[in-house]
C-alpha cells in the first residue's frame, strides 16, 4: 500500500489519495455486509466518529510522510504506535496520580525516542524536518485511532462495519482536502491502478487488522506488524533508490524492540482488571 501511495504521490495530492482510499472502502465493504446479509446500522456512532476522526487524520499524516520521506522512514515513524501507546498510558499514571510507574514502561519509550532521533537524522540533514515532524505525528495520531479499534471491538462491533464508517470518514475528508486544493487531476491508466491499489490493499489491511486485534493475541499482532518496516526498507531500495544508512537502520531496530517490549508490558498488564491496554498495527 505504502508503495502505490508513494508511487500516486507524484500526481496526485494526499486529498485525492485519501478520497479515492476511502471511497473504494466504502463500496467494498457495502457490498461485504449485503452479500453477507449484515447491517451497517450501530449502536455506537460516537465511538465510530471519534475513531475515523483520529484514524483519517492519522492516515492523512501517514500519506503526506510517504510522499516526502523515504519509504521506509515513513512507515517507521508511523509504527511508533505502540510506543505512543506506552507514552499514553504512563501520561494516566501521571494524571491519576499513581505512585507506581512501571520503569520497564520508561525504558521502553526511551528506546523508542532514540530510535526515532536517529531515523530522523538524516532527513535533518536533507532539510526534511517538516516531512519527519509530519510522519512522526502519523505514529501519535494513530495510536489514539487504534486504542478506539479495541474499544469498537469490545463493543461487540463486526470488523466490516468498523472498517465502512473509517472508510466513509476518510472520503468526506478526502473530498473537503480535494474542495480546498483545487479539486480533482485527470485519471490516466497509471493513476487509476495505483489509487484502485491503494484502496483494494489498504481496505483489506484495515479489514484484516481490525480482526487481528478484536479476536488475536496483542503481543503476535503487534511483532508481526513490524515485519512491515523490513519490506519498505526492501521495496524503498529496489523501486526508489532510498538511501541506506547506519543510522536509520540503527535507528528501524531501536524502534522495533521497543515497539515489541511496549507491547509485550501491555499484554502482561492485561491481567489486571483494572487495566485496558489496546494495540494494533
């Protein structure tokens, strides 16, 4: 996905990205619940609308990142989810006024800042700041967005109807970006199969997570999400000739273990009743 966004990026804007992704989700999960025989009718639109509030806006980062940055950057930045995450839940300690803050929730947020300190030199040298600033708020953004996956999940929502409102969500953002940038670029055969592609995977994505992370283990889900920066390190070299430095990859694996370790705080955490810890990817 991240590949066809990058790829429509040098003619289409994030508005039209984000439109055509969110319009093609809506279709297809339409069609999912008719042929299926369920409804899209819910009981908690709140919920729904705070959900696609922070995932569109999220994505919206995530697309402007994937544009700006290497491929692999961009989709690093965006997996510090989790340690966002982690940032969350020692901010309710604070707030709460808990006395026990878990170090190993410390150290797992100090890894990942440094992570993200050395994935993002190199685009201070190349005067990319803004772009790495922009991916970096993806990460935050997203977290949020999928702290209200789990919470939908619980709510006994079906994963196609989770995926039709932020599908809905991001098509009316999408057409509101495209009203105030001027609104639609001609479709050639191209640009038609890479937005087409961007849809059918990223919907199938948002689909197969949101079933991950209602029904799988937290601590599985979370590891294998990280086999994602491993192939946009790979398809950013051979489709786009991204730079490999020591750094940044220094800077990739920092983030991973402590993306794993985050997640791995959180599940064991999960025995206490009085906690709520969510991940997804």
């Amino acid at each position: 996905m991240g590949v066809c966004v990058k790829l429509a990026s040098s003619d289409y804007g994030t508005g039209e990205i984000v439109f055509y992704r969110g319009l093609l989700g809506v279709v297809l999960m339409a069609g999912a619940a008719r042929l299926h025989g369920g409804s899209l009718k819910t009981r908690v639109a709140g919920m729904h609308f705070w959900r696609s509030i922070a995932g569109v806006a999220g994505m919206c980062f995530w697309f402007y990142a994937l544009a700006h940055l290497p491929l692999a950057t961009a989709v690093t930045l965006n997996y510090m989810s989790s340690v966002w995450i982690a940032v969350f839940m020692l901010g309710g300690a604070a707030l709460l006024g808990s006395a026990r803050v878990d170090p190993r929730l410390v150290v797992a947020v100090l890894l990942g800042f440094a992570g993200v300190a050395l994935v993002l030199r190199p685009t201070i040298e190349q005067q990319q700041l803004w772009h790495g600033l922009v991916g970096l708020m993806s990460g935050v953004v997203a977290a949020a967005a999928y702290l209200q996956v789990g919470a939908l999940g619980r709510a006994g929502e079906p994963e196609y109807r989770t995926v039709f409102y932020f599908s809905l969500g991001g098509a009316l953002v999408g057409l509101v970006l495209l009203a105030a940038s001027g609104g639609f670029h001609p479709l050639d055969l191209r640009g038609f199969a890479l937005l087409i592609g961007n849809g059918v995977l990223a919907t199938a994505g948002q689909l197969l997570m949101t079933r991950a992370y209602s029904t799988g283990r937290a601590l599985v889900n979370a590891s294998l999400q990280y086999l994602a920066i491993a192939f946009s390190f790979g398809y950013g070299v051979w489709l786009f000739d991204d730079p490999v430095t020591a750094t940044a990859i220094a800077g990739m694996l920092l983030i991973v273990a402590a993306g794993v370790f985050a997640s791995l705080l959180r599940v064991r955490r999960a025995v206490v009743p009085a906690s709520d810890p969510v991940n997804t990817a």
